[in-house]
C-alpha cells in the first residue's frame, strides 16, 4: 500500500510532469497516456530504454500499468486482434519497467439494461470468457497480475469474471466514487467497504467525491485507507484526478495527493519506508567489470530471478532457458539476454560460470547434478529439493566436483532476519523458551492447475503448504534460532483437490528446551500473506506480524518491561540478494549465506515433519543431522 498518481492526470506529457511530481514527494507514478506523446502500451519498444532511463533519473518506480486492455463491449474479431497486440506492448512495458501490476478490462463495457447483467447471467460471462480467455492466458504466462476496473461495469461483474479465470492472484481495480453512491454501501458502509477490499489490488482516488469544489458526496477517505491497511492492500492508491477544468489539472491533482496523504493511517508505512530500502543506490562490487555469468532455468519464478541478476552489480545474466520457448523469449527480450530451450545450450557455454535453478523443486536434483558435471556451480531457489536423498546427492557431487552449491532462500538477507538473529546469538532474550511461526494464505485450484499441475503433489513440489510457502518460514527459523533435536507434525488436506497437505501443524523441541510450534494453510479466506512470529525468553520477547488482519509489517522487542519498536541491534546483510552472495563467494571467497549443507538443513526439518505425518503417526521423530 503506497501513494501513486496517474502521470497524465497533469495534463502533460510524461516529461514534463515528472519534474512536478517530484516535488510533491512522490516515489510512484502510474502510467496510462502522455508517455512520450502515446499511451504506455503503444510506445515502441526502442522507446522504454529511455523511459526507463528518465524514471531513474527522478527516482520513480512505477506503481501500475494503468492500461486500457479490453475496454470495449464485446468487440469483433479484428478489435480482439487490435486487443492482442495492445497486451504485447503491455508485456513489453511491464518486463522493461520491472512492473507486473496491470489494470484492465475485460470486453465487458454494456450500456443500459445490460449494466450488472454479467453477474447473473451464464450466457453472458460465458461469451466474455470466449473472447478474453486467450488475452488472459496470455497475460498468466506472461506473469502479470490483472486488476479489473469497475468503470462501466458494477464490481459484481468483476468478481464473476474473477470467479471464473480463477487466478488468485488477479484483483479488483476498486474506483471509489464510482460505487460510493450504491444502495449497498448506504445500508452498511463498513461491510460494503470490507467486500470490495477482500478482492481489491489497487485504488483510484478521484476529485469528486474527495475535494470538496469537485461537487458529489464526500467519501471518508480516512476510514477507507485505514480498511485498505487492514486489508493489506498490495497495490497503490492512485491519484486519477478526473477533472474537467482543463486549466487547473495540476492544481486539483495535488489536491487529491493530499487528501490522500491526510487520509494516510497513523503508523501504516508508505512511500517512506519503501522508497528508503528501494531508492538506497546498489553497492558497486569490486568484481563489477568481471561478474559472474548466469543462466537461469525455469522461468516462472525464474523470470524475476533473471532480472534480479541483470540488474545486480557483479553479476551478468548470460542466457535464460525454459521448455516453453515463448516464455523463454519473453525472459530474454526483458533482460537482454540470449535464450534456448535446451540447457545443454547453457552448460557448453564457457561465459556460464554458475547455472540458477528454478524449476519445480523435484527437478532441481536433475537440473543441477547436469551443470555440475558440466563443471558449473549451482545456486536452486528454494527448497533444496523434494528429498533429503537428493539433498545429499547434490552435495556430494558438489564437492566431487569442487563445484559452488548454495541454495537462495530470501529471508536470509532481510535486514529483519539478521537483526533477529544477532539479538538471539547476543543473549537479548536470556534463555529462550519457546516460539510461534504460522502462515496464513490463500491458494484457488487454479494455482495447482498451472504448468501441468505439479504444485500440491509430493513428487515435484515435495509436499504441499509445508514445503512450497512454510518452508520460507522454516528456513528463517533455522536461520535464527537453529534446528531442533525433534519434531512432530500433524497435516491434513482440508479444501484442495491436491495430493498433498494445505494445513499442516508442527512442535519443534530443541536440546535446550526451546519449543517452537508452527503450523501454516493455504486456506485462508483472505488472500494474503499473512506470516505471524513469536520469540519468547526469560529476558525478552519478540513479536512480528504482516498481512492478515495487520497489514503492513508490525515488529516489537519486549525488555526491562516495556515494549518498544527500536531492535537492541539493527543487523543488515551485507548481501542485496542470493546471486550478489554467490558470486561474492566466486569472486572474494566469501562466505555462502546459504550452502548446500545449509538448505540441506532446513530440507531435513520439513522432511522429519513428513516422516512423522506421515509414518509416525504424528508422533516425535529426529532430524536428521
């Protein structure tokens, strides 16, 4: 949740408005027309570049590709075509500006009696979904995230396309004035505000309804926001001015900012504490004119990975692979990159040094004793594997081959993380007694149906909620206070058709006494990512919550009995992510935030958890060493 504004509500084109909204102190823009005199999704590709370049140079990040993708009613074959080329420029724009959030429509654009008729009437959301289906393929393989206004539709018929696309992670684009006026609303604010918010991405914040000489009933922006926080709303509210008065654009557009702004919850981080850790300038590596060559295979996941490693100092993106070849294309264009379908491409290159692994996790054994024995080094994303067998197998083939072997799990680079783990080691909280770790999200059928439906199974995903989200969670355990003795866990599988668990509930008892209890389920009614951690000793506590019913990240440290915000110590990484870490250890010999052996631990946690759902009955059983 962040404040942003529509650069063309100026009334200018994108040069000239920048500088403007700089200084209002804005960190996030969203891009619809005036983008070099079009709009962002016809801009030539030769363009982005310079784009790209002129957002860097008044340190914007951008917010929302606020398109205007299927904005017609039920168009014919040669608008759908017009539509179809109008998402590849959308793509292009998304992969060159690092922005995936997208707001669409949907071919749904009815006039009169029609408007609401899509919510309950089949034939009608089946002759939509015909027609935008392959747009949104398209846009799923892609990786974009769609949010769908409710302009011209009522957000009924939002949900029921939502509903029926079954992408959980695709949203609302909730325009506040347009519903404000709803018979709903006037019965029960307050819950017509929570159902908007439970399927909301992103708000647009208009003149009428917030400025008092704009005219229309005011709107208690103030309760709004405070919601959205609550709701941890992923995306940013949106200044989209609309006003007519031609001469006073920019005028009423900073009125609009701050009424955002005065709106804006007390204690909910915005544009400050992101832009503090976004617009930090990268550190320049020593090794920067000799980085390490990558090439990443897989490229779900693995298309954020590449661009992490094209935009990280000390490390160069040599070539991306994926048996999708589209996918692979698409990679390689947002990256700069060459690209094949076949990693023995990549594993003959000499300018490969390290090969980044990133397909789904029972494959990452395959992947990486292949470009070991091609004598490369080996970095997965997490987790290790799908088995502690395959685990040790890589390391031992690791070491045959005097070969690097590291696994990537993120939340070891966190500044968070790091500071709880020196307050640990440091004696902050005396002799620790026991913890609390849950995670709590929501995962539709139609995730474990993309990409041949290896998420939920045992053999490709290793598990179910456990091993594909818990396992972050997991690792940061281990992380900060190390790996128990023993575990027990219980796992069931309550609302997916899946093989595997999406509920799952675990003791870890350590040597020293410590119990920590975890458990995590991808069933939540709330989609988000609402992660809860508990530290707890003779001496101090610790308490950390995001998502969920606390939205934006809350963390606290307890001592001398009193709570405070402010850390006894605050720790940062000296690494900016994974590959920056390994290829310091190629470069410099540093050391692997995260080694094979490392993952490996973390793998044995989750496969002792298993082994007692499974074959103990839930009862006690060792980690394996």
């Amino acid at each position: 949740m962040y404040v942003s504004i529509f650069t063309d509500e100026l009334g200018l084109d994108i040069t000239e408005g920048l500088p403007i909204i700089k200084e209002w102190g804005l960190h996030y823009i969203d891009l619809r027309g005036r983008v070099f005199g079009c709009a962002a999704e016809n801009l030539p590709a030769e363009r982005l570049p310079e784009l790209r370049g002129l957002l860097d140079k008044y340190g914007f990040q951008v917010g929302c590709l606020q398109s205007s993708l299927a904005k017609v009613h039920l168009p014919d074959a040669d608008r759908q075509k017009a539509e179809e080329a109008k998402l590849e420029g959308i793509i292009r724009a998304a992969d060159a500006l690092d922005c995936r959030l997208v707001r669409a429509f949907h071919y749904w654009q009815p006039k009169g009696e029609l408007k609401g008729e899509l919510a309950v009437r089949p034939d009608a959301l089946q002759k939509v979904l015909d027609m935008f289906g392959p747009l949104a393929e398209r846009a799923r393989r892609a990786g974009l995230t769609l949010t769908f206004e409710n302009c011209g539709v009522q957000p009924d018929e939002v949900f029921a396309v939502l509903d029926a696309l079954d992408m959980p992670d695709w949203g609302l684009a909730w325009d506040v004035h347009n519903t404000w006026a709803c018979d709903e609303r006037r019965r029960d604010e307050d819950a017509f505000i929570r159902r908007m918010l439970e399927r909301a991405k992103l708000l647009h914040v208009k003149a009428r309804g917030a400025v008092a000489e704009a005219g229309a009933e005011r709107i208690p922006y103030a309760k709004v926001l405070k919601a959205c926080a609550q709701a941890a709303l992923p995306g940013p509210v949106s200044a989209e001015t609309h006003t007519r008065e031609v001469q006073r654009k920019i005028e009423v557009s900073r009125q609009v900012v701050d009424v955002i702004r005065q709106a804006w919850p007390a204690g909910t981080p915005g544009n400050a504490e992101k832009r503090n850790s976004a617009a930090a300038k990268p550190p320049t590596r020593p090794w920067h004119d000799d980085p390490v060559g990558f090439a990443v295979v897989g490229l779900g996941l693995g298309h954020v990975v590449a661009q992490r490693i094209a935009n990280t100092s000390g490390t160069r993106l040599v070539g991306v692979c994926d048996i999708d070849e589209a996918r692979a294309r698409r990679t390689a264009e947002a990256c700069g990159a060459r690209y094949a379908t076949d990693l023995r491409v990549w594993l003959a290159d000499d300018e490969v040094e390290a090969v980044f692994v990133a397909t789904p996790t029972g494959l990452h054994a395959k992947i990486a004793l292949e470009a070991l024995d091609a004598g490369k080094h080996v970095l997965t994303t997490k987790p290790m594997e799908a088995s502690i067998a395959a685990c040790d197998e890589m390391i031992a083939r690791a070491e045959q081959k005097q070969r690097l072997l590291g696994v990537d799990f993120n939340r070891r680079f966190s500044e968070h993380a790091n500071t709880l783990r020196h307050a640990v080691a440091n004696g902050h909280f005396g002799r620790l007694l026991s913890g609390t770790c849950s995670l709590k999200i929501q995962r539709k059928m139609g995730y474990f149906r993309q990409s041949g439906g290896w998420r939920g199974t045992r053999k490709l995903d290793g598990g179910g909620v456990l091993s594909n989200q818990a396992i972050h969670h997991i690792d940061e355990l281990a992380f900060t206070v190390g790996i128990p003795a023993k575990v027990r866990c219980d796992i069931w599988t309550q609302n997916h058709d899946i093989e595997a668990e999406d509920l799952g509930s675990a003791a870890w008892l350590y040597e020293n006494g410590l119990v920590i209890t975890l458990s995590a389920t991808s069933s939540y009614p709330h989609r988000t990512w609402y992660h809860h951690y508990e530290l707890e000793g003779t001496d101090g506590a610790y308490f950390q919550a995001r998502g969920g019913p606390f939205g934006n990240l809350d963390t606290r440290w307890f001592s001398d009995g009193a709570w405070t915000e402010t850390p006894p110590a605050q720790v940062a990484s000296p690494w900016r992510n994974g590959c920056d870490n390994f290829a310091a250890a190629l470069r410099t010999g540093a050391k692997l935030t995260c080694s094979g052996r490392d993952g490996r631990r973390s793998q044995a946690v989750l496969d002792a958890m298993y082994r007692s759902a499974y074959e103990a009955n839930g009862d006690w059983v060792e980690v394996a060493s």
